[in-house]
C-alpha cells in the first residue's frame, strides 16, 4: 500500500472475515484466519501471526463467500500480542471486492 501522502484510495474501517494463505519466512505454508481492519479498492490492513516478510506473495480469501485475491505484502508492522498490522496490497486494483459502500475515491482505481 502506498504511503498516506500518496493513498491510491480512501481506507474504509471494516472487520471483515478473512483467510490469508502463503508461505512464512522459515516456516513453510501457512494459512491463517483473522480479519481486516481498513480496506481500501488496493488491498487491506489486516491482524497476522504468520511472519511474513515485504514483497511476499499471498492469497487473500473473503470467507463469507470465499472469493480470492492474490496479494503482495506492502507493509509489516511491529508485533503486539503475537500479532503484526500487515498490509497487503491487490496485484490488481478491485473496487468491488469488499463489502462495504465504496467511496467515490475508488471509482478511479
């Protein structure tokens, strides 16, 4: 995800149930259950135990419907409690793909 001073797309605050899929730094595969906490048409910030490293590939499921998104990792946060503030970033823009009213800024992404 782009700095704040260059946002693509405006963050929503959403708690949206998702999966995420990929393989942790040292570790092999992983897949993790947790949930969003900003969306935006680029991708999300999410809640993550799984180490994960900048530039990552993975696979982000919404479980309410299970459709999927390849992502990449464009931010890793500190841990706190076990969890890092992740980042992930759509490979491809979709405004669509989250379930909350989009604001007029995604309309251009």
């Amino acid at each position: 995800m782009a700095p704040a001073t260059e946002r693509r797309s405006e963050r929503v605050l959403a708690d949206v149930p998702v999966m995420v899929r990929g393989q942790s730094a040292g570790e092999g595969s992983f897949q993790e259950e947790t949930f969003t906490v900003t969306v935006n048409a680029h991708g999300a910030m999410v809640m993550l135990a799984a180490n994960v490293a900048l530039g990552q590939s993975i696979t982000l499921v919404r479980l309410n419907d299970l459709a999927e998104r390849d992502c990449r990792i464009a931010f890793r946060g500190r841990d706190h409690a076990g969890l890092a503030q992740v980042g992930l970033e759509f490979l491809e823009p979709s405004p669509g793909f989250w379930p909350v009213d989009a604001p007029a800024s995604w309309l251009g992404a």
